[in-house]
C-alpha cells in the first residue's frame, strides 16, 4: 500500500493529435453481459460467433441506429459562502439512440430488461468499436445501470412512420469517459453485429409432419428465408430426417421437433434466430 499519495490533477497533457480522430455515426449498439470482457481481436474473428453463443456468453447487438440525443453528463458545481464554485460530479449521463425503424419484437424484449445493469459497446459506421478499457488487450462495455425503450409511437400517423428509440442510463459517466477505449476493424461489423430473432416452429395443420418456422413477434414466414439450411437433420432435436418442399419442411421426428440452440446452428450454417422458450 502507497504510504503517500498523487494529486492526479497534475498528470494530464492538452496537445491535440497530428490526425485528430473524429468519432462518426454510430450505427450499433452491442449489449453485453456486466462481467463480460473481450479480447481486442475477438470483434473482428468471432462477433457472430459471440451472438450466437450459449448464454451467459452471447452479446446483443441492437441497431440500425439513425439519431442520437444525449442529456447529461455535466459538470456539477457547489459554492460556500463567497468561495469559488468547485466541481462535485457529473451529471447522470442518458444517451437516446432513435432506430431507423420501429420493430415489435426489440420493443418487447428491451421492455423485459427494465433495470438490469449491463454494458453497451457501440460500433460506427466506419467499423470503429467504442468502450472502456479493461487492459491494453482487452474491453468492455461502459456500464449501464438502466435500458429501455422511450419516444415510443406504435403506429403510423399522416406525418411519420412508427417510431422508437432505446435509453441508455449511465452507471457513473466520469468512470466510463475517463477509461473510454476505441478500437478500428478491418472487417464490415455492422453488417455482421446482427440480433438474434425468437420464432416459433409451427405445423401446418393439427396433424401430419409438415412444419413452418415463423418469427414469435409478427408471425413472419421464414421457412422460405432459410429454405434448404433448416432441411438437415442435425439443427433439430428429435429429428430423424427432415426434407423441404413447396415452402414446408417436412420432418420426421421420434417426438416434438425443434431446434438446437442457436450455437449449433450458428456451426451448421444457420444464422440469427433462436426457437422461443
């Protein structure tokens, strides 16, 4: 333990960069777990590995973004008597992220979190990653205390679209733009930073062995999307052959069909859904 102690005040420099970084628009946001750290490389060689992983392991990539508003975040001051006023914190620092569009199933999964804490790393729309420095190899996501949907319209009016935006509510801002960390990729992550989707395997009729998958919110046919990749026996449980044809999925099965986590269909060429539980 120091037997003395640093100001800190001090340690600090205020020359600018010969090329001066200049963030640009965000177009993900990714949610991960509070304890979760990732390797510095790991964005460019596993991001949809990450999404795909088996809980408490996966990160949620939520995008596309098409506004920001912060509000917050400033310097908070108190005065004694005819003293100078000195700094006593920073204000609660929320970040409102508009979406390009409205979609019903973000809005109810963003509503089930209510105050879960988690963190947010964010990547722009030129592959940069920004978060807070863990070690000089790894990062993490600045800590968010609250996330939830807000500026919410459910339905088009004569003006606008339907509409929503996600808030982000800073656990402690000073600690968060103190350690920020930004990282480049070579590789097209916001083309690769995509959510899971939850959808359900439905039969086609009461009876028989004809399936459809479909999204849970909205009821989406994706059969057709996935066609031939969901036609392999090893995406499904309880599946002894599964054939598709005319847009139905034909499965044979020793019990109730359904499909492997989203890890063992990421390895099996299936991508960006997961069977509602």
């Amino acid at each position: 333990m120091k037997k003395y102690r640093d100001c800190g005040s001090e340690t600090f420099n205020t020359g600018s960069s010969k090329c001066p970084f200049v963030p640009d628009y965000v177009k993900v946001i990714v949610l991960t777990p509070e304890d979760m750290v990732i390797n510095d490389d790991e964005f460019e060689t596993r991001i949809e590995e990450m999404i795909h992983a088996d809980r408490p392991g996966r990160i949620y990539p939520i995008g596309q973004v098409a506004e920001y508003a912060p509000s917050g975040g400033e310097a908070q001051t108190s005065q004694q008597g005819y003293g100078p006023s000195q700094i006593t914190s920073y204000s609660e620092l929320i970040e409102v992220w508009t979406m390009e569009n409205f979609d019903e199933g973000l809005l109810a999964n963003l509503m089930k979190l209510k105050n879960q804490r988690m963190r947010a790393l964010f990547i722009d729309k030129n592959n940069v990653v920004y978060g807070q420095s863990d070690t000089d190899a790894t990062i993490k996501g600045y800590l968010i205390s609250s996330i939830y949907p807000s500026s919410v319209q459910r339905y088009k009016t004569s003006g606008d679209n339907a509409s929503m935006a996600v808030s982000l509510v800073y656990d402690d801002v000073e600690k968060a733009w103190l350690e920020t960390k930004s990282l480049q990729a070579d590789v097209d992550l916001v083309e690769k930073a995509k959510g899971l989707v939850w959808v359900d395997v439905e039969k086609t009729e009461s009876s028989g062995t004809s399936y459809r998958v479909v999204e849970h919110y909205g009821k989406y046919n994706l059969t057709t999307v996935y066609g031939s990749l969901l036609a392999k026996s090893d995406v499904w449980n309880n599946a002894s052959a599964v054939e598709y044809v005319n847009g139905v999925l034909n499965i044979t099965s020793t019990g109730t069909p359904s499909l492997k986590s989203p890890s063992a269909l990421f390895e099996a060429g299936v991508k960006g859904i997961e069977q509602w539980t």
